[in-house]
C-alpha cells in the first residue's frame, strides 16, 4: 500500500475566505456563526489531505470506467488533483475556516482549478465513506510507522539483554527480591510485550483494510461504480460488503486505539521499572545526560524524564480509547455527526506514540548498567531461599517440609544476622535434620540462573536462545511495516 506517514505537518487556518459549504442547496441561510464553529473540524482533520486526494483519483478514474467522466476529464481532473496536493504541501493552499472539513476544503481547491468540471467528483460519492475511507487509509498507514518505531525499541531493549544475558539481578515479585534472574531475561520480558503488541497491529491491519468508497450516503450508488476495484487501487483487500455498516462503524478506529492503549501500558510499566532502576536505592543504570533532565535548583539532580513522560502519556492513550468508546455507544444507524469526534483521539494517539517511542528506545540503548551493584545484591533478602528448597525435594524431601525447613533456616539467618551461606554445619543440623552441609552447593546466584535452563527460564543459555528466536520474529515485523 502507498506510504505517505511523515510528511503531514500542523495546520493553521488562516481566516480569510468565502464561507463554502457542500449542503448550501435547500438553505436559505446561512449557518451562525455559533454552528459553524462548532461544525468545524478542518483544524485537525487537515493531515487527512494526502489520503483524501488518493481515494479521489480512485473515484475520478472509476466514474471515468463508469461513463460518467471522459478520457478528456478524466486528465484534467487528476492533473488538478495532483496539482491541489502539491500546493497542499508547499501551503500556497491552505484551509480556511470557512471550510467546514478537508473534504469541502479540498472541493473548493478542485473547483479554483477546474471550474464547474470540479464538481463532477462528488458524484456517487458521499463525505460519510470518504471520511470512513480517508481514516482507514490513514491508519493503516500511520501504523506501519508506528510499528517501525516498536522495532527500534525491542532492537534497543535486545542489544542490552544480550550484553546482560550473564548479568544476575534480583528478580521481584511484590517489589520484594524473590529469586536471582538474568537482567537479560527481564528486559526480554519487555520485548515480547512490545512483539505482541505489534502482533496485534498487524492482526487490526485485516480487518482495517476493507474499503468504504462506493457506500455513499449509507445505502450504496445507483450509478454504476464499481467499489471493488476502488478497494484495489487504494490498497485495501475487499470492498466493504455492507455498505450501511461501511459508513456506521468505528471498530477499527477503537480496536486501533486499544492496541495502541496497550502500548502505553507496556511503556508505563517499562517507564516505571526504569525510573526505579535509576533511583538512588536501587542503582542499577545510569542514564545518559542526553536522555535524562536536570532540576531547576538542585544541582546534583539527574532525573528520568523520558521515563516518567512514557509513564505518564500512557493516561491519554487509555484516555482516547475510553473517549472512541464513547462517542460510539449507542449511535444509531448509519452516520451521525458524533463520528466526527472519531478523529482527534486517533491523531492524538497516533502523535503521543510517535513522539514516545523514539525517546524510550534512545534512553533503553544509551543506559548504562551497573552490572556489579546489581549482581552484589542479587542474592540479598535470602533470594537463594527456593533453590535450597528445590535442591531438598531432589534429595527426595516433601516440598511442605523442604519448605518449612528452609522458612526455619530463614529465620535463623535473621535473628542471628547471616546469611544462608553462613550458618555452621551444627546449627543447619539443629534447625532442620534435612539441612545437611552439602545444601550450600546450590547457595551462589551463577549456579541458580544455570539451573533454571528449562524453555522459559532464566538460565543464561536460555536468554540467548530467546534473542536468537526473537530477532526473527522482530525482522518479519521490521519487513511486514515496511512492505517488504
Ligand atoms: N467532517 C465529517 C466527519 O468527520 C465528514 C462527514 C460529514 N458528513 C455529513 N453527513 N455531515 O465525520
């Protein structure tokens, strides 16, 4: 499909203009002005310029099949078209707010150029699919970005886990170090959260590609176009085989702001472990100081904006979904005008991502880690606990007893201020028969990431199969967004 994604900027309206609407027909009035700015949604549904122009060529080309436009206007029209997006793009011309949206502002460039052939375009054609169709269009464009950008993240968060495949830390659950884990594994934990999600982006892609273009209005045309070849040229997969659901539904805009909700989620949690990481108690990276911020009176700070800015820009993400969902509960059959309101999360998500993720991966590739804090206290809070255990119920003990033998131990270590590994041969004996000096064989963290070299687990060797398995899947995901 064509890609544009990139090349759309701000809009600014400027002010001047005749008012130009597409309904002036039966009016005999004009719109106050109360209505009109509320109406107006051509400040932001501007960037929609390339894919509008796109989905008319394919309108000119399928009226001009149909009979209804000559070989001759056929030329003009799409020499004026192609002449409209180039002076789109240069902004010699621009929106006005008299321009209700892009497609009226648009017809109005069509009509400066082509004069009363300008206004052939409209037929068979209905602002409710072309507003439909410029979104998908849009969309499936824009997400093919975003998932590029992804890439760079997990390409970012891969190369640190393979420097740190050996490098131990303290695995949490409830904050609280539970078992030593390879910090290579943890940061893997991220990439396959980030994989599914674009998993789940190129999963929307089917269901995002079917064409509205040809519903018209919402029953379809009586002219004779032929939406399936519409569909083609624009890139779609299949024309929409309802036309009423074409122009009613918003699934796609929702189920994308979901996908991309989730992101926010996975960044905010990857944000949040990040900002922990590089506190004072914890110490585990240094951020670069191109990716970190200063404090406007104490001199000393460094502090983890991006992570924060990840963390908390998640909210509109989950905002925009809830916002989607909202606008569509309830709207009857087929469009209304609520479906404007489609727009503004769509962009905002589409933005607040795009804006998100280049920061996130350069802060993940530029961080340093403090490999020796992080292994010193990898096995600290009596992390080795379940390997003792594990190592009981091998030598044929009942994990309940291994466990309460060890829980026994714990305690001990605690009261008389030792670690596991300390305890003399007599007191093990003393606190637990199964506890015999041969336990201390499985006390160091090397040996306890090793053995857990089952698929899944945290053993070194593991982690590095994960990256092997992982590269492949995260270049078929490079290669599906890039068209290739
Ligand atoms: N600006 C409108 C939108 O975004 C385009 C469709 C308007 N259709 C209509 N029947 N008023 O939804």
């Amino acid at each position: 499909m064509a890609r544009i994604a990139g090349d759309e900027e701000e809009t600014t309206v400027s002010d001047g203009g005749k008012p130009m609407r597409l309904w002036g027909g039966r009016f005999e009035s004009g719109p106050a002005d109360a209505l009109a700015r509320l109406s107006v949604s051509v400040h932001f549904d501007w960037r929609l310029v390339p894919y509008d122009l796109m989905a008319s060529r394919a309108h000119a080309r399928v009226l001009n099949r149909a009979g209804l436009l000559t070989d001759e206007e056929l030329e003009r029209m799409i020499g004026a078209l192609d002449d409209l997006e180039t002076a789109c793009k240069t902004g010699e011309f621009r929106p006005t707010v008299a321009d209700e949206d892009v497609h009226t502002a648009l017809e109005r460039g069509l009509l400066e150029r082509l004069g009363s052939l300008g206004g052939k375009l409209r037929a068979g054609r209905s602002r409710n699919d072309q507003i439909a169709t410029d979104l998908r269009l849009y969309l499936r464009d824009h997400v093919r970005t975003i998932i590029s950008r992804l890439v760079e993240l997990e390409t970012a968060l891969m190369a640190q886990a393979a420097t740190h495949a050996d490098t131990a830390a303290p695995g949490m659950t409830h904050l609280q170090h539970a078992q030593p884990v390879s910090f290579g594994h943890q940061l893997l934990a991220h990439v396959h959260a980030f994989a599914r999600d674009i998993d789940r982006l190129i999963d929307w892609d089917k269901r995002a590609a079917i064409s509205p273009l040809g519903s018209g209005a919402l029953a379809g045309s009586s002219l004779p176009l032929d939406p399936v070849v519409v569909a083609e040229e624009l890139g779609f997969s299949a024309a929409a085989p309802n036309s009423m659901d074409a122009v009613a539904d918003r699934d796609f805009a929702a189920e994308f702001l979901f996908d991309a909700a989730m992101i926010g989620v996975h960044l905010s949690r990857l944000g949040e472990e990040i900002v922990l990481w590089a506190s004072q108690e914890f110490r585990w990276i240094e951020m670069d100081d191109a990716y970190s911020t200063g404090s406007s009176i104490m001199p000393q700070k460094k502090n983890p904006d991006v992570a924060e800015l990840a963390r908390g820009k998640s909210g509109r993400l989950i905002g925009n979904l809830m916002s989607m969902l909202t606008v569509l509960k309830g709207l009857p059959l087929t469009y209304n005008r609520d479906l404007q309101e489609d727009k503004e999360p769509v962009f905002d998500t589409v933005d607040t991502l795009l804006l998100v993720l280049p920061a996130v991966a350069g802060l993940v590739s530029t961080m340093r880690v403090n490999t020796a804090r992080m292994s010193a206290t990898a096995s600290d809070g009596f992390a080795l606990a379940t390997d003792l255990a594990e190592l009981l119920v091998r030598k044929g003990v009942a994990f309940r007893d291994a466990h309460e033998a060890v829980g026994h131990l714990v305690v001990y270590c605690q009261v008389n201020d030792v670690d596991l590994g300390e305890v003399s041969d007599e007191d093990l004996a003393k606190v637990s028969p199964h506890l015999t000096p041969d336990v201390r064989d499985v006390l160091n963290v090397p040996g306890a990431l090793a053995a857990r070299k089952a698929h899944g687990g945290t053993a070194p060797d593991r982690v590095r199969d994960q990256i092997a398995a992982l590269r492949e899947a995260v270049d078929a995901q490079a290669a599906w967004a890039s068209g290739s």
